[in-house]
C-alpha cells in the first residue's frame, strides 16, 4: 500500500546522481567532452553587433589580401574568421625587414599583439562606412565599434588585447594623425512629457480609419501610457526586436489587481505590475522590479491605464473568480484582496499581434505585439497629431526620467530606469539639455517664478511645433514625381516586358509549335513569373522608402516655414473640398389625397433620416465629457462595459444613420458587412415597409374603367385591385391605336386624358390611385435624407431633386464664355501607368460643376452626375439629376453618351474628373484611367457606333430608335436603386407591360462577356485576338450575355485562332462533332472533351472537374483526381 506522506529520506549525492543519470538524454550531455572553446552567452542583440563588426572585419582582410603579392604578404597571417587557433593582428612597431622574422615571432607567441594592423581596420571603418549624421561615421560610433572589436578577442578566440595595444588604438581614434577627422554630433533626443503624451493619446481615440482591430487599440493606447509612467524600455513591454520570435512580452501573469476598501468610493484598484524582462537579465528571473498604478479620475479617464488592462483582461477571460466589472463593484469587499488569475492564462500575453483570418483581421491568439509595429503605429500617429518629430518609446523614457530626475532621489531614478548604481546613461543619453531653471530669477533673488518654468517646459516640450496641418502624404506633384522617376520606370517596363514573355511562352505551349518540350516552357514560365513577382516586390520597396523619404523632406520644409505662416498668418494650402447641398428638399410631408373613391388611400412622401447610435462616438462622449456624473469607481465600470460592448473590428464606412451589429454583421444579413450591402438591406426594408403601409391602407372598391367586364365585382385587396388593372394600364400602353383614360370621373363620364408621358403619374394626381406594385423610396445622396412616396405622383422627390439642381448645376446652365479651354490638367497624369490622378474628395470651389462625386469604399458621400443627362432639358428632372452612387454604374451609364465623348474624353477625366473609363483601386488618392486600345469606350473610331450594336448609326435616326436608346440609357439594371426606371419606361407593376418592356430593351445585336477579365464586348473575336492581358490570351473563352437580366447564358465558347483574315461578324465555336465538352479545369477556368489535353503536361493542377449530365449541362460535378481517373479511363485518342 502506498504511502501518502509528502516527505521522504533525504537521499545521497549519488542515489539523486544515479536517477538523473537515468534520462538518456540528460546522461549524454553529462558525458560530453570539456576540451573545447566555450563562450558566455550573451544577448542577441550583443551577438548581431558582434557579427556586424566580424562582417567589417571580414571585408578588410579581403581588401587587403586581395593587393598585389608585394602588399597582400603582410596581411597573409590575418585571419578573415575569428576563432581560437587564429592570430591576432600584430607588427606595430616599423616592419620587420623579414616577413618570415615576424611570422615565426607570432607563431612563438600568440599573444604579442602591437596596434599597427588594428589601426589600419580602424581607419578602413571610417573610410568605408556611411554615418547618418554626416558622410562619415560618428567618433562615437566607431569608437563603440572599436571598444567592441578589441574586447571580442577573448570572447571568440581566448586572447586578450595588451593593455599598450588597446591604449594605442584608441590614441590613434581620438588624434590629429585620422586620416579623417570624425563628426561629434549626436541625434536629437526629444524628450516627451504627459501634454505631449496626452495630445498622441487623443489622436489614437479619435481615429477610426487606420486600426484593423479595436482592440489594437486599447493596447497601443495603453502601452504609450505604461511608457510614459514606468519609463520602461519597450523590450519589456513588447517582442524585443533583438528577440523576435521568442515571444517574449509581458503577460496577465506580470499584474496583480488589487481590491481595496475605501470609505470616498465603494473601492479602490491598484494594479501591481512586474517587469522581468529587464536589459542584461532577461534569463536571470531573480531580477526584476515593481510598481504600482491605480485607477485615473473620471476627468482623466481617456488616460486611466487600469481601466484599459480591466477590459483587456475581462476580454481575456483571465481571472478565476470575476467575469464582468459589475462583480467587482457589487459592494464594498471587508479587506483588501487581489485577483486570483487563471494558471493556463498567467503566461498568455497581454499585448499580442494581429493576424489575418476568413473574416479579417483579428487578434492572435497567442502571438505577442512585435516592436516594429508597436514603433510604426507610434510614427503614424505622430504624424497624424502634427508632431514635428515621431514619438518613439524612449521619448517617453526620457521624459520621466527628467520628471523623476526633479522630484526623486538618485536610488530611486536609477531603480527606476533600471540602471546600475554606478551606471551615468542618465546624463549621457537621457536628461534634456534645456534647464527648466529661472536663471533670471536666481540672478535677481525674486525666486524662481512658476510662471516661467511653466513657458520653460512648454518650449522644450515636442508639442511646442505641433501642426495638425502638417502633411501627412506626398502632395500629387510630388507623387507624380516619384511614380516618373526614371528608376520606377525602368522597373515597370521590365515588369511588362516579363509579362509579354510569359504570355508568349503560354501561347507556345498552348500551340504545340515550341522547339522546346512542355516541361522546360513550363519551367521557364514559372521562372519568369517568379521574377515578375520580385521585380513587383522591388518596385513597391523602392517606392516605400523613396516616398517614406521624400515625405520626411516635405514635413521638415513644411515645418521650417511655420515662423512665417504664424507672422503672415497664411494657412497651409489644403484641398479644395467638394461642394455640400446646401438645400434639403421642399416640405411635402403633407399631401392629402383629392378622394376617397375605390382603390384610394392615405398617401405621404417622408423625408427623413435615422438617428445614429454608433457604441464608439458614445464611448467617446463618455471618455471626453463635457461634465464628469457619477463616481470614480461608477464612471470606471460604465466606461469598462462599453469597452467591452465594442466591436471586434472598427465599423465599416455607412451612411448616416446606418450601422452594422456589434458583431460587425448587416442587421438583416449576418454574413455581410459592408456598408453599401448594409445600405441596400436598409432600401429593401423601407421598400418592404412602404408597400405594407400601401396594402394596410387600401379601401376595397370596384374598377371604374368604362365598359370593364369586372366593373360590379369588389376587389377585396390591393394585390388583386392591381392585377386586374394592369390589363387597362397595358391598353394605354400600347401603340396600336391613340390611348385614352377610361378611368370614370363620373358615373359614364370618363377621364378621356389622351396623351401622358406617365400613365402611373396620371392615376395617382388625376384618380388618387397608387397602381405602384411597391412604394416608391429614394435616398438623396446630397443631404443623405430618405422619400417615401405612398402617393405615387414622384411630386416630392422631382421638387427635391429641383432644389439640388438649382444649387449645384443651374449656376453653369448658361457658359459664361464661347471659348472653352479642353487642355487637359497634368498635375497627376501618369503616361506610363495610363492614369491620371486626383486627390480624394477634391472639388472645384465653385469654379465648375462637380459631377464626379466622392465614392470611397462603396459608399457615396457625394453621388455622380451624368454632366450630359442633367443639362437635357427634354428629360424629366429625376432623370436629369440621376444620383450614381457606384463608379460601375456610372461607367456604364457614360458609354452611352459616345458621340459626345469622341472628341473630349481626355478633357472629361483631366478637367472634370469623370471616370468614362474606369477607377483603379488607390488608397491615398483617385485615380482614373486614360482612354487605351483595350477600353470599352474607343475614342479612335472614325464612325459613331451605337454601345448597343455593331451598326453605324445615321444622323437621321426614327423616333423610336430615340426611345429605344432613351430606354436603353437609362436602364434600372446600370444603377444602384431599384427604382429609377419608372419615368421613361412606365408602370412596372404588371406583367404585360413588363415583357413589352424587355422587348423594347432587347439589344439589336448579340452581346458577349470575356470569361478572363469579365468585360462585356461586342466584338468579343477581335478582343481576344489583340488583347495585352494575360488573363484573357490565357483563357480565351467567352459566354453569351443577356443585357436585360446582365446574366451570362450557356456555356463557355472556346477561341479558336484563325489564321485567314479575321471578320469582326464571325463566331469561333468548337466543334459540335464530339458534343459539349465534358471535362473543366479549376485552375484555368477551361473546358476540354477530355482532360488529357490538358493534364498533366500543360496544368500543375492535380485536380478536375467532370459535367454531371444528369441535373443541367451548365453544371459541373465534385472534383477528381486527375491520376485516380486517368488509372482506369478509355485509352486516349489525339485529335490529328
């Protein structure tokens, strides 16, 4: 029976030998021999020094033994590798005469070491090495290097440097005899004191744009804080970047919560926080040091660092006993207590980076913050406050080490810091070179004036420049500067070029006419696209650190003249910003109806916009208020539970008014979250909302149309009502004979309205009758206001969009002048890319009309005008004032205006900024594309072609050709709302007049979408065969596309090249011999009757897929393995 005492006989040296001997690997080590070199370990940022200056080292003896024979003989011994059986450098003295003299004299003693070699290194450093202060390198530095260099003699090779050596070496670094003389000059050191961190921490609140995660935010908000109190080196805090990869950072095991009673506030939190990893000790765990933060007043709350490690931790799930705020503010504990952290949660660290995953960026799970990104954070909104200089971590170290410089002793600082007790960093690195002494008030015995320290610290503080207009990026002209630099250039046309290669090869392999076999085109095609891709990674680098550069250059100037913005009192020049609506719409919430007669009802058209509710903006409100209510410890727990309440991830751009969940999710679509999807959802349910209203409201009644057959039948909804009068709408449709409203007005006394642009309009002011299957509702991207029309006579929403029309456009109805200036701006344009660009958000200051709008991530802040459809007088005012709110609709709108942009398209994008082309996805500005061969919009044809068709079109056309390109123009399927049709094309509520609609839209000629870039074309042959993407030259299929539905139909058609003169009318089908083909490759997006055309020697893809016959032709069946089918499949038959 075993025995349950927790102490046992003290055991011998050798029974505890012999049972740790009993590990196999321990036993092995135990044996090693002891006969070699060993080295202290060192630090792994000493080591990378070390191997810095090995590397210098390395590169001096090769210079020297790379001289002619008669030179390089001295330096022969010299090893480039320092190890133990090397010697070290000697001769100091006047060379001997003997060369082997001295080699036989060093062989006898290793250790006789004169300075004359290391001297010669020491002057090959500083002229060899670049300074960043000064063309040469700093005295300082290469001293360090040259300290470092004589005591890693011992280290590496077990020999130490002769006192006389050392001593001459260093001599000779600090005389006149240096073949240069070195820059003393050091870097500025700012030092940033709690205004300056204050004003930084209010920057990282307020922004909403550049965080990935919220709570990216809270820890680097709160590792500033902890900086700037325990002026503790970031290796402490965060992932050294001597360390990376050790994850090594602080974690919730390093804090302590304290709970202590207190009679003012139910209680009172301090939190204990262990530093261990401190410079020199990092493996040594019996050093470490201590100290305290409690809890920041309501007034402070934006920098109250307790509050932030409480949500973090909650977060976290990280204490045993507590899961919400509320449980530790419950009631006033009996005695103080601390917080019992979870085992499996105390080595998890508190700072942890960020990663991507399915559903975006989220925080690691266990991956400590690194410095670098803690460091550009630090840098990106320092620029973004206006600081002059980037805040860095040690700006915060030494701005409370001066603080408690003043107000501690010496033991305490240095404790502090960290620093040993003889340690003088203090005064070399770190105190400010400004005395906050009154030199005037000690001079004149007056004392020293509080006043005056106060203006003292404020000029020596990093706030003393700070801008807030300060730039932030490359203006345009500097931008295109940087994007027409001849190195840029050269690395963008090797790009293309590489990729004409690529293209080549593919068009070889897929020909079979190559002199060389599959695989070496294979290889050569992956090599060369593995080149492309590093001649891409080499352009953007240089791009980054050019533009890194240039910027600095730009903020230093910008800097240098604020004496004379502030004496001139100029303000920096800034975009001119878009023009804001300055009219919200007519009051028309009050329509009433002119009856009550059958399929009548309440009508109103409401203009309105949702309150917003957004859980930061009252975050902030409640951080930053204007009067503190409540307790310390109840504002504590409030502002703690909506930290908690916060998003994982910043919400995306909406409207106003309009917001995601708080799990970043559409409140009607939880797997979408962007805001424009968001915006779309909210549409549908007011639509859906609007329409109810409409049933709900409807008074059963009979039909009224004279001589109607179901004139004594009631109808007993609105559904049915409308049903049965959409068979009277059509006959007012219809062109047959000269329509008439029947509708009576009186018993047997019909309406007789003969001529009406919209029937729908008529019936809803004429009869009071809404024949709409669905309400009507418009957003207003100007005013961002909603209008519901239950009345259906569009009355509200033409009078709305007549006020914008009057602000914005009527001014520039009338041109001023007869002469019109189409020379192009060229502030942006870049030639070589085929762009030009603009600033976001740019406008013309009332200078001209502004039709290109502010589209930034699906959202429309300003919409796009159509600057032709809004000065045709002969179009209703809600088709003139179209509002785009998607850069893809308004592209497709403007390729129909094509005779008008045969001559000024160039002038269109330059002056006006309107993409006629297309957008390029661009972060820092707009850019638009030029007009090229390859644009759906060909500016180079001689003939006026109809976007629509391949036929020429006449001057003369008929009326109805107007109406049909009328209708085709201003299709419902080329914009963002639902609802925009109505005007031109009629009722669309009932289902005659929708196929005669869709027979009028139907195109004359046959349309085609390219399946590689997904662009719809008419002469589909001709831009396959001419095109310059790879993608369409490696795909080179197509499918039929149905302009009305904007639906591909059928399948793909494969290209065939022909080698007769091609003919713009002819199709290239495959063969129907062999039927539709029955084997398709993921990879390559291409059909084959049989996969072994393709597989294995033309695609690395190990994997296809076969056609299941039995649903649809169309669909495509599970993937295969190309080797498990091919084991078994029908021999192969090649075509001839």
């Amino acid at each position: 029976m075993a025995s349950g005492f927790l102490t046992k006989d003290r055991l011998t040296h050798a029974q505890v030998l012999e049972q740790r001997l009993a590990d196999t690997e321990l036993h092995a080590r135990f044996e090693e021999p002891l006969n070699v070199h060993h080295h202290r370990k060192l630090a792994k940022t000493t080591l990378k020094n070390h191997a810095l200056i090995l590397k210098y080292w390395t590169e001096f003896v090769t210079y020297y033994q790379s001289k002619p024979p008669i030179i390089a003989q001295k330096y022969a011994y010299l090893s480039a590798k320092i190890a133990p059986d090397c010697m070290m450098p000697s001769a100091g003295m006047p060379f001997p005469i003997s060369y082997v003299d001295i080699c036989i004299d060093i062989y006898v003693d290793k250790c006789t070491c004169h300075p004359e070699h290391i001297k010669e290194f020491v002057r090959w450093m500083a002229m060899s090495l670049v300074g960043r202060l000064d063309t040469y390198i700093s005295k300082n530095t290469l001293s360090s290097y040259v300290r470092t260099f004589l005591g890693f003699w011992a280290f590496y090779a077990g020999l130490l440097v002769p006192p006389q050596t050392r001593m001459q070496v260093l001599a000779y670094l600090h005389s006149e005899d240096m073949v240069v003389q070195l820059t003393t000059k050091i870097r500025k050191k700012p030092v940033a004191d709690i205004v300056d961190v204050n004003i930084l921490i209010r920057a990282m609140w307020l922004d909403s744009t550049h965080f990935r995660t919220s709570r990216m935010q809270l820890q680097l908000i709160y590792t500033s804080l902890l900086s700037a109190v325990s002026g503790e080196r970031p290796g402490a805090l965060v992932e050294a970047s001597g360390y990376r990869h050790s994850d090594q950072a602080i974690t919730h095991g390093d804090h302590s919560v304290w709970i202590i009673p207190s009679q003012k506030t139910i209680v009172v939190i301090a939190i204990v926080i262990r530093i261990r990893l401190l410079k020199g000790h990092r493996d040594d765990d019996s050093f470490y040091k201590e100290f305290i933060i409690f809890e920041e007043p309501s007034d402070r709350r934006s920098a109250c660092s307790a509050m932030l490690y409480l949500a973090m931790a909650l977060e976290d799930n990280v204490f045993e006993d507590v899961q919400t705020i509320d449980q530790i503010f419950v009631s006033m504990p009996e005695r103080s207590h601390h917080l019992t952290i979870k085992e499996d949660k105390k080595a998890l660290p508190l700072l942890r980076n960020e990663e991507r995953s399915p559903d975006g960026w989220q925080i690691s799970a266990d991956k400590p913050l690194p410095y670098y990104r803690y460091l550009s954070l630090l840098a990106l909104y320092s620029e973004l406050a206006g600081f002059e200089a980037h805040v860095t971590p040690y700006c915060f170290r030494r701005g409370a080490a001066n603080i408690w410089s003043s107000e501690l002793t010496e033991e305490q600082r240095k404790l502090l810091l960290g620093h040993t007790p003889n340690s003088g960093t203090f005064y070399n690195s770190y105190q400010s070179r400004l005395s906050t002494t009154d030199v005037q008030g000690v001079q004149d015995e007056r004392g020293q004036r509080v006043e005056v320290i106060d203006l003292i610290k404020s000029i020596g503080r990093m706030s003393s420049t700070i801008d807030p207009n300060a730039p932030t990026q490359l203006t345009l002209a500097e931008r295109n500067a940087l994007l027409t630099d001849p190195v840029i250039l050269a690395l963008l046309e090797r790009k293309v070029e590489l990729e004409c290669q690529v293209s080549n090869l593919c068009d070889q392999l897929a020909s079979g006419n190559s002199k060389h076999n599959d695989a070496s085109l294979l290889l050569q095609i992956e090599q060369t696209r593995e080149e492309i891709k590093q001649v891409a990674q080499k352009r953007d680098t240089t791009l980054r650190r050019e533009e890194d550069q240039r910027l600095q250059i730009m903020r230093k100037n910008y800097f240098a003249k604020a004496s004379f913005r502030a004496l001139n009192k100029s303000a920096p020049e800034k975009p001119i910003k878009l023009m804001a609506a300055t009219f919200s719409g007519n009051d028309v919430s009050n329509l009433n109806s002119p009856g009550a007669e059958a399929g009548s009802f309440s009508n109103q058209s409401i203009p309105m916009t949702a309150p917003s509710s957004d859980p930061y903006t009252s975050f902030l409100c409640h951080i930053y208020p204007s009067d503190i209510i409540g307790t310390d410890s109840k504002h504590l727990a409030t502002s703690i539970t909506m930290l908690l309440k916060m998003p994982k991830r910043p919400f995306p751009k909406c409207y106003p008014g309009e917001m995601p969940t708080l799990e970043n999710k559409c409140p009607n679509l939880p797997r979408m979250t962007a805001g424009a999807h968001i915006h779309t959802c909210l549409q549908k349910q007011k639509i859906k909302d609007a329409s109810a209203a409409l049933d709900e409201n409807y008074i059963p009644g009979q039909c009224l149309w004279l001589s109607c057959k179901q004139k004594m039948e009631i109808f007993p909804d609105r559904k049915a009502f409308l049903k049965h009068l959409d068979r009277h709408l059509a006959s007012l449709h219809s062109r047959v004979s000269l329509p008439s409203c029947k509708w009576q007005v009186a018993d047997g006394v019909p309406c007789g309205q003969d001529e009406c642009d919209d029937w729908n309009v008529h019936f809803a002011e004429a009869h009071a009758i809404n024949v709409e299957a669905t309400a009507h509702v418009q957003f207003c991207y100007f005013c961002d206001t909603w209008n519901v029309d239950l009345s259906g006579d569009k009355h509200a929403w033409h009078d709305h969009l007549i006020g914008h029309y009057g602000t914005l456009y009527r001014p520039f109805a009338v041109r001023q002048t007869d002469h019109v200036d189409v020379t192009p701006s060229i502030t942006g344009l870049l030639e070589a890319q085929g762009s030009v660009e603009f600033d976001i958000e740019e406008g013309f200051g009332g200078k001209r009309p502004e039709f290109h709008g502010h589209i930034e991530s699906g959202i429309a802040f300003t919409p796009m005008i159509c600057p032709w459809c809004v000065y045709n007088e002969e179009l209703p005012m809600i088709i003139r004032m179209m509002q785009f709110a998607s850069n893809q609709a308004f592209v497709h709108h403007l390729s129909y205006h094509k005779k008008q942009l045969t001559t000024i398209i160039v002038h269109m994008i330059c002056y006006h900024q309107v993409p006629i082309c297309r957008t390029e996805r661009c972060v820092q500005v707009r850019r638009l594309r030029l007009p090229t061969k390859d644009n759906k919009v060909d500016v180079d044809s001689d003939s006026e072609v109809d976007m629509m068709s391949n036929k020429v079109t006449e001057t003369n056309t008929s009326g109805r050709e107007d109406e049909l390109s009328l209708r085709r123009m201003h299709g419902k399927t080329f914009f963002t709302d639902p609802q925009e049709l109505e005007t031109i094309a009629g009722p669309s509520n009932n289902s005659v007049q929708g196929q005669r609609k869709k027979k009028c839209i139907s195109p004359t000629e046959e349309h085609w979408r390219c399946s590689g870039c997904h662009h719809v074309y008419i002469n589909i042959l001709d831009h396959i065969r001419d095109a310059t993407q790879a993608c369409c030259r490696d795909v080179a299929a197509y499918r039929a596309f149905d302009m009305i539905s904007k639906k591909t139909i059928g399948e793909d058609i494969t290209w065939l090249p022909d080698n007769s003169a091609s003919s713009s009318k002819k199709r290239c089908r495959t063969s129907d011999t062999k039927g539709p083909p029955k084997h398709y490759c993921p990879s390559h997006r291409r059909q084959f009757h049989d996969i072994r055309e393709h597989m294995p020697n033309l695609c690395k893809n190990k994997t296809f897929r076969i056609r299941d016959e039995s649903v649809s032709r169309s669909i495509w069946g599970p993937s295969h393995d190309f080797a498990t089918w091919a084991a078994t499949a029908p021999p192969f038959e090649k075509d001839d």
